[in-house]
C-alpha cells in the first residue's frame, strides 16, 4: 500500500518541477525579449518560451509580462528598420499629423467624387436631351406617314364607298328590268 500512496506523490512533484521548469523558461524568454528590445505581447512570450498561451495568464507569470510591457511602453521605441529611436511624444506627433493628413485626404476625395457626380449627371442630361430630341424627330415622321396613309386610304374608302352605291343602283336597276321582263312573259298573249 506504501507504493501505491508514493506514486501521486511521485506525479505531483515532476508536475510541480515540470511546471517550475516551464515558468523559469517563460522568465527566461521574456528577460531575452527584453534585452533584444522585441514587443513583448503574451502571444509572443508563449512561443518565444513554447509553452500554452494560458501558462502567460497564470498567476506569478503574468505580473512579469505585465511590468515587462510597462517598461517597454516608458523606454523610447526602437524603430528597426531605420535604426532611429523615437520618443513616445514625436510618435503621437507624427500620429495626430498622419490623421490630420487622413481627413484633408478624406476631404478631397469626397469633393472630387462630387464634382464626378456632377459632370456625369451633365453628360446624361446632355445625352437625355439629344435622344430626346432625336425620338420626337422620328415619332413626328411616323406620325406624318401615318396621317398621310390615313388620307389615302379615307379617299380610297370614299371611291370604293361610291363604287358601291353605283354598283348597288346598277343592281336595283337589274331587279328593277327584270321583274318587268318577269312579268312581260308571264301575261297571257293576246291573238290577233
């Protein structure tokens, strides 16, 4: 029974030394960081130091961070690519001057899309207008053949209307001369 008591002992201490070991080595990457002027941010610290991003948050490793960072954000940044070390204040400088630039940029943006707007809104107009006047154009020559085949076609109907009341008086004359032939040949011969 002794041994079967000694082996959780046994497992908490390599898990205490194997967590001891971790957290010297997060310490351990955060002073390199440091020294070599990295940001040091808790992602950054976890994978510099290979351990799990909660281990960083842990109590007893995230006040190292944390006084880390504050000690980054009091020292002049280091600008790495150009090997120039700027101050917190001309940093805020150049920031408010980069937003001020932002906005004048934002400004003359807006006032060139608004002078487009309106020289497209001309140029439809100006193409509006010209169709416009090209549609009238065409419907006042369609309506002028119309008008014109209109007059045609009513002196056409008045012949043709006067072809049949001829045709008509003709046929009543017809009716007319044959009931008198009908009934020529139909009386009775006198003899002689």
């Amino acid at each position: 029974m002794s041994r079967k008591r000694g082996q959780p002992n046994a497992l908490r201490d390599a898990r205490r030394r194997d967590s001891l070991i971790k957290r010297q080595g997060v310490l351990t990457a955060l002073e390199r960081m440091e020294r070599n002027r990295e940001p040091v941010t808790f992602a950054a610290v976890a994978r510099a130091a290979n351990v799990s991003t909660w281990l960083v948050y842990a109590d007893g490793v995230r006040e190292h961070i944390d006084a880390t960072r504050k000690r980054q954000a009091a020292q002049p940044v280091q600008d790495q690519r150009a090997g120039l070390s700027s101050s917190a204040a001309s940093l805020r400088t150049d920031l408010e001057l980069a937003r001020q630039e932002i906005t004048n940029l934002r400004t003359e943006r807006d006032k060139l899309r608004q002078n487009l707007q309106k020289q497209l809104g001309r140029q439809l107009d100006q193409l509006t207008h010209r169709e416009l006047v090209s549609r009238i154009d065409e419907l006042t020559q369609h309506n002028q053949r119309l008008t014109d085949q209109n007059r045609q076609l009513t002196a056409g109907s008045e012949q043709l209307q006067q072809r049949v009341t001829e045709l008509q008086d003709d046929l009543t004359a017809a009716r007319t001369s044959l009931r008198r032939m009908i009934r020529a040949t139909n009386q009775p011969q006198e003899t002689p």
